[in-house]
C-alpha cells in the first residue's frame, strides 16, 4: 500500500500523509495514531488505558479518509474506528513539544524592583481565582510576589501555600522557624548575617517555591536581601561567554551535616531550561562542600564561580527592604537569590516562618486555570 492514495491520504510504509488546513502536508506515524485516538484515554480519570505494547506488528489502516474536518481510520484486523480533528494533528505536525500555557517569559528584574513586586491580600486569594492567577503568573514571570493581611497563625501559612501546592518537607521538616535558636542548626536561626543564597542545595531536588511569613520584626536592623539570579545570570553570559558555559555545564558538591544527616547532592550553579534560556541558579556558599574537581578544572572553574558570586552582590542586583509583621514574601527558590543583614537580637523580636511548595505543581495548577487541557 505504499503511496496509495485513499481518500486524499498518501499510506506510506509506517504512515500517512495529508494535508491539513493552511495547506502544509503532514505526516503521521501508525503507531502513534493509533496509541493516540481519543479513545486510549479514560473520559473520567484522563489517563491512558490503551495499551500499544499489546501489538506485535505495526497497526495499519483498512481505510482512511477525510470527513468533516478530521482524519478517520478503519484499522486492519480489528473492529476499530479512530476519528483525529485535523485541528489536533496540525498541533503534532512538526513535533515541537506540545504548548505549555505555563511556560511564560522570564522578566528580569534589579535593585529598583521592590515597589513593583506584585502583592496580592491574602483574603482576595481565597476567594478570587482571578487573584490567584495574579500571583501564580507573578511567580512564573518575576519568580516573586507578596501577600499582605496574613493572619498571625501557623494555618495562616499553610493555607496560603496549598493553593498553589501541597507542603514540601525538607530535612529541616514540613516548617521552619526563622528565628534565633539556642542551638543552632543554621545560620538563619542567628542574628548574624546570613549570605546570599538559595535554600538546601544538598538536596538532590531542592524544593522550588518558598515561603517566609513574617509574624514579628520589630529588631534594629535585619534588611531582607533579594535578588534575580536570571538577571545576573544573564549579564554574566554576556559578559564573559567562558564563565557563563562552565557554570551551567559543571556540577558542584553541596552537603549539609547536623544530627545525624549526611545530605549530598550536586548542582549546576546556573540552570537552562529547553529553550536554552537561564531558568534559575543554585548558589550556597555555607553549604557548598570542598570542590572534588580535577584541580586542572578549578584553575579555570573557580575564576567563574567567584566572578558570579561578586556580581551577586553588586548593588545593581540587590534589593533590600525591610519584611512586615502581616506580610509573607513567596519565591521561586531556583532563581530568586536571598539573605539577611545582621541584626540586634536583643533589639526587639524577630520571627519568621517558612514552608515550601513545587514548582511543577504551581505550573499544574496554572495550567488547569488558564487552559481546557488536551481533553478540554
């Protein structure tokens, strides 16, 4: 049958082709169509039921033809009928990855930024999903945002981050208390400065957004520090190409020992998402471990890693403000750099408490808000 022509479809050896509606011809593998009509899914559940590995030879078409805006196939040796909206197969035909509605362009953002951080009021957000699509596309874009009118209650926190995710435990546990600590695990449970960085890099999934709700500052200094690790990032590619590929091709150890934890994990200082374009960074210098790269590699790695870590901290970059008793700053960890300004702890009262979500389920969930899906 190859080459045939049945109704308008060219039947090759392993596929067809057709033309579709702007007048493109496209070309669609048997196995594929038939691993793909709508009826391999569940209507209810959505997930896939059929079962293509059933099949020892390639699925071929009896007949196939083009009725009423679709491809319809009678497939040999079985008692099946597959209709495909030439709409859905013009959405397969170059084999780009399918849309992602949540795949939305970064902007970078500098030292200026902070009376432009998006704030949403935490009782609109139980109530608006308008809102909550603000603030979800805040974090996407900015990878940071504010709510306001927090409750000063651990519930407070908890329901905030499950609307855009289920609580994700770290080593140091489901919560965390930003606070000074008799014993201390961290250097955020001190008042002493606390260095730039992005949270447990030590672990081999860092958690992707978290949470710092401010429930008490009324202390002598404590300047929270922010900034966009894309924006740096990207000035660094510019700047020096070199430094720029050996910090996104290079892993690095990071660790964490306390208590009988021995956390170990490598990263990739910068990140690059598929498109080639800078998705974040990871960056701890008190929980880096000692580097176990060829001493050859470090005489040309070390030069890059501490050229980024200076631009970390040029003033350009670094917003600074002060967090508010009621507020609760959210950000996306793999790109939003941040630390803390040494303060008096006997000055006044200090008290933070931190969680963390996904970044996979925030774009989940965003993408349920903004889009019918495939099945929509």
């Amino acid at each position: 049958m190859d080459g045939a022509q049945i109704e308008g479809v060219a039947i090759g050896e392993n596929g067809l082709t057709l033309t579709l509606p702007d007048g493109s011809q496209g070309y669609y593998n048997f196995w594929w169509l038939r691993d793909n009509c709508r009826s391999s899914f569940d209507a209810e559940t959505r997930e896939r039921t059929f079962d293509i590995f059933h099949y020892a030879t390639t699925p071929r078409p009896a007949e196939a033809r083009i009725e009423d805006g679709a491809l319809v196939i009678d497939w040999a040796g079985e008692d099946h009928v597959s209709r495909y909206p030439l709409g859905m197969l013009a959405d397969y035909a170059t084999g780009a990855p399918r849309h992602d509605p949540a795949d939305l362009p970064r902007r970078p953002w500098y030292s200026d930024h902070y009376p432009n951080v998006t704030r949403v009021s935490h009782p609109l957000l139980l109530e608006s999903a308008e809102e909550r699509r603000r603030w979800m596309e805040a974090l996407l874009v900015e990878g940071i945002a504010i709510v306001t009118d927090m409750p000063d209650s651990d519930e407070g926190l908890t329901r905030t981050a499950e609307l855009i995710g289920t609580i994700r435990p770290s080593f140091f546990g489901a919560y965390f208390d930003v606070r000074t600590h008799i014993k201390p695990t961290n250097l955020a449970y001190t008042a002493k400065a606390l260095e730039l960085h992005t949270d447990v890099p030590s672990e081999e999934l860092a958690p992707g957004i978290q949470f710092l709700h401010c429930r008490a500052n009324s202390v002598v200094g404590g300047q929270n520090l922010f900034l966009d690790g894309t924006a740096v990032a990207n000035d660094l590619r510019r700047e020096d190409p070199e430094a720029f590929r050996l910090l996104t091709e290079i892993d690095i150890p990071y660790y964490k020992e306390h208590d009988g934890i021995d956390m170990r994990a490598r990263q990739r200082v910068i990140e690059l998402d598929r498109h080639g374009e800078v998705s974040g960074v990871t960056i701890s210098q008190h929980m880096a471990d000692v580097f176990d790269l060829p001493q050859h590699v470090l005489d040309s790695y070390y030069p890059a890693f501490v050229r980024f870590g200076r631009m970390l901290q040029e003033d350009r970059y670094v917003m600074r403000f002060t967090l508010r008793a009621t507020e609760c700053i959210v950000f996306d960890n793999h790109r939003i750099v941040h630390g803390r300004a040494a303060y008096s702890a006997t000055s006044g009262e200090r008290y933070l408490r931190g969680t963390y979500t996904d970044r996979g389920e925030l774009r989940g969930i965003y993408r349920g808000m903004v889009s019918t899906g495939r099945f929509g």
